[in-house]
C-alpha cells in the first residue's frame, strides 16, 4: 500500500471541501453573525489539516495509484470529509457523536438527523448543513476529479470505486471530462428545482436547501417538521418530480438533459422498472388510505406518491407521520427502504437493476428447472447479461443481507427495540435517514445511544460505497 498518494489525495479533499465552506461564511455576513465564527475556525483547520496531509503525500506520483490505494482513498474520503463538515457543528456545542454523525448522514445523503430541534441553529450552519448533501450528492471523488487535473492516470480505479453501480462507465473517453458532464448536470438540475420551489411560493432560503437536498436525494430540511411544515402542496409536488428525476441513472440524464434524447426514459429498462414500482406502490397505498378512511382520495394519493417517493429515491423527506397509517402502508415503506433508487445515482439501496437482474435470474432458473435442456438467457434491454453479473448481483444481495442482520444484532444489544433496530439499520444501510419506531419520520437520531449512533454512521458509509469498497480494507491482502 502507497501511503504517500492516499496522504496527497486526502490533502487535495481537505482543501477542496473545506473551501466550499466559505459559502456559509459569506452569507453568515448578510444574514446574522452567530455561526461566523465557527465556519471561519472550521475552514482554517480543514485547511491546515490538508497542507498537513499535502506535505506527507508530496512525493507521491499519479502513477501511484493502484487498485487498493484506490479504494482506500475513496473510503478515507469519505471519512475525512465528514469528520471536517463535522467541525462547525461540534464548535457550535453539539456533541462529537452527534457532529459525526450529522456530517456523515449528510455528505451520504442520508438525511438521518440526531439534532433535537434543527431550527435552533444558525442559518449559515443550516446552510451548510444542506450543501454537504449537495457535495456528497454526486460524490466526492467525482468532484475531485472535475477540479484536479493533476490527479493524471490514477484517476479511472478512483472512478470505479466511487461510482455506484454494477459496472461504472464513462460517458465520454475522457474522465474529467466526464466529471464535468456529471457536475454540469447536477449543477443545472439544482438550478431548475430552486427555481420551481421559488415559483409555487417557496421563501429562498427554504427553496435553496430544499433543492440541495432534493437533488442529492438526502432529506435534511431546516425544519423540524420537514417539508410538511412548509404548508405548500404545490412544493410538495415539485419535490416528488425533482426526487423522481434524479434517483435516476446519472447517464440517462446525460442522455435527456444534454443530447436532448428523451426516448432513452422509456427504452432503459431499470428506469421504467423503478417508475413501474413507484406507480404500483404510490396507488396500493392510496386505495389502503382510503378505504381505511385516513384520508379522502386527493390527500391520501398525494401523502403516499410522496412518502414512497422519498422513500425509494432514499431521499427522506416526509410531509406526514406515516407511524399513524395502518400496518400495510408502512410494510410497503419499510420494504421500499431496501430497494433504493437506479443504479449511477446519488440514490443508496439496492438498486433497482440488481432487483430487476435477479427478478429475471430467477426465472430463468425456474425456466430450466421444468426443461433442463433449454437455454435460457437473462436479458436487460435486448442485452444479455454476463455470468459474471449475475454471480455479482447475487453476492452483492448476500452481503447486503448479512450485513443488514449484524447490524440490526448490535443494535437490540444496545438495548433498542426490534422495529427501531431493523429500521433504524435499514435506513442508514440504505441512505434512507427516518425509519419506524423510535427514529420515525417525525423522531430523530439524539435518543440513540452513542455507540449505536456510531455504527449508524459506519452503516451510512458502507451503503454510500455499497460495501465491497469498505469491505476489502479489511483482507490483509489489501495491505501487504
């Protein structure tokens, strides 16, 4: 293992998330003073903690970078950039389990929160509080790699490992180039629903945070009661399409909002899939919520198209206590916590292309049981898909799953209950933030006890990376 390139690509990180925080200090200055002084003390040590790293990594060449030093680089990132967004919160006075996890749910796009009442701080922390979603919303290493042309032939193992999905791609042959695309895309994306919030009524604080987190598919609102307490049913409608939208894959946007090729929504098989589950899901709760009596037609359709759609985007977000519906909206939702958005995406879970690989897997094996002689291939989008794909998908779901288990283990150990374990695990595996129980869509995270808040963090950071890029570090193979 090369440590001198994973000091320099730390130190690169440093700088670059340390300076977005001048953002939160500039508008500190407009609006009130009260978190100037810790964005400013927070800025100068991200700063010199990566001058620090910068001079250790010094020596290193591009050409360093190999495989393993590629994932440790990515999962060090990730690790770093939290414990640095971390700093203005912990300064503020709130506590470093808390901070930590407050940074890593937000540069995850988790959106889990363990801060009791969020409209006590400043807006300017708030501020920032949003903007690390937006940062680890298309992930870090991509942004790194679309403001560092230094970082030279290195560069493609820190693409693989950062970007989610079975089997990353570039759009164009060159990556930073690519990363550009991508940014460019997120950036305009950003652009269009903060404008669209503004034009329904939306204040331009709220709009611009909401956006930030919106777009990222995170769920951290500067309001206690999310976007229920906004009052704004036409925001609410605005998120759910912008939510939709980019749980999508990143290269059908790049298909749709640059080439202009609209056709390629309905021809991807895993967006049409993800949009089939939204509508079955959306119109299964709603006929529940009526028929129960919950609420009339209008209201329930739009509460569960919205509910499912920040659940499944892992978004978050919530206008109602969907703790109060009867059991089987929340099963819906608690299974929809596992599935995530589509592959390429800022989204956790899953993935609906791993649903729809194995849905079509298993038919094929049960095709074959009744004719063994037969030759079935699996197909996605006219194409087959690979054994070694298949083998993937299948042992991605095992892990996820074995995983999922330990975590919620640990959890009843530290002496929680069963649904809020289960859901509370399933929640920061998956990026989701609320779950059932004690960490409800209208609860938070500060009742958990500290060690559980810590594994929720270290949780949020495998689901971020889908585990195989946090789980090799841990072969003794990887550093030998």
């Amino acid at each position: 293992m090369n440590f001198a390139i994973l000091f320099k690509y730390q130190g690169i990180l440093c700088t670059l998330v340390s300076a977005w925080m001048a953002v939160p200090v500039v508008f500190s200055l407009f609006d009130e003073r009260a978190g100037t002084s810790v964005l400013l003390r927070s800025l100068a040590a991200g700063l010199a903690l990566g001058g620090v790293f910068l001079a250790f990594g010094k020596k290193a060449g591009s050409r360093d970078m190999g495989i393993r030093e590629a994932f440790a680089a990515v999962t060090f990132s990730w690790v770093v950039a939290s414990a640095i967004g971390s700093l203005p919160l912990y300064l503020f006075g709130i506590p470093l389990s808390d901070a930590f996890f407050e940074a890593m749910s937000g540069f995850t796009t988790t959106g889990s929160t363990a801060l009791p009442d969020i409209e006590a701080l400043p807006k300017s922390l708030l501020l920032w509080r949003a903007m690390m979603h937006w940062i680890g919303g298309m992930g870090i290493i991509v942004l790194t790699l679309a403001t560092a042309p230094m970082l030279g032939v290195g560069r493609m193992q820190l693409f693989r490992a950062e970007v989610p999905g079975p089997v990353p791609e570039k759009i164009t042959p060159r990556l930073q180039q690519t990363a550009l695309i991508l940014w460019g895309t997120y950036f305009s994306l950003t652009l269009l629903a903060t404008g669209s919030l503004l034009l329904v009524g939306v204040d331009p604080f709220n709009a611009v945070t909401h956006a930030f987190s919106c777009v990222a598919t995170g769920g951290f609102s500067p309001l206690n009661g999310s976007v229920g307490q906004l009052g704004n049913v036409w925001a609410e409608w605005v998120l759910v399409f912008f939510m939709t939208i980019a749980a999508a894959n990143f290269f059908l946007h790049y298909q749709v909002f640059v080439k202009g090729r609209i056709s390629a929504l309905w021809n991807d098989p895993e967006f049409c899939f993800y949009i089939g589950v939204i509508a079955t899901s959306s119109l299964a709760i709603t006929a529940f919520l009526v028929k129960e009596g919950t609420y009339p037609l209008a209201d329930a359709l739009r509460n569960a198209t919205f509910q499912v759609v920040g659940i499944i985007t892992t978004s978050g977000f919530s206008t109602v206590d969907y703790e109060l519906w009867p059991a089987f909206p929340q099963c819906v939702l608690f299974f929809l916590t596992f599935l995530g958005g589509c592959s390429y995406s800022t989204t956790g879970g899953i993935k609906n292309i791993r649903i729809l690989i194995l849905i079509k897997y298993l038919h094929a094996v049960i095709r074959r049981l009744i004719n063994p002689r037969e030759i079935v291939h699996v197909r996605i989008g006219g194409r087959v898909v690979d054994q070694r794909t298949l083998s993937a998908v299948s042992s991605f779901l095992c892990l996820y799953l074995v995983t999922y288990f330990i975590g919620v283990l640990i959890v009843t150990m530290l002496g929680e209950d069963l649904i809020t374990a289960s859901s509370g695990v399933a929640a920061s595996l998956s990026n989701v933030g609320p779950g059932l129980g004690n960490v409800g869509p209208l609860d938070n995270y500060s009742t958990q006890p500290v060690a559980a808040k810590w594994l929720y963090s270290f949780y949020m950071l495998l689901g971020r990376l889908e585990i195989y890029t946090v789980a090799v570090l841990f072969l003794p193979a990887c550093w030998s």
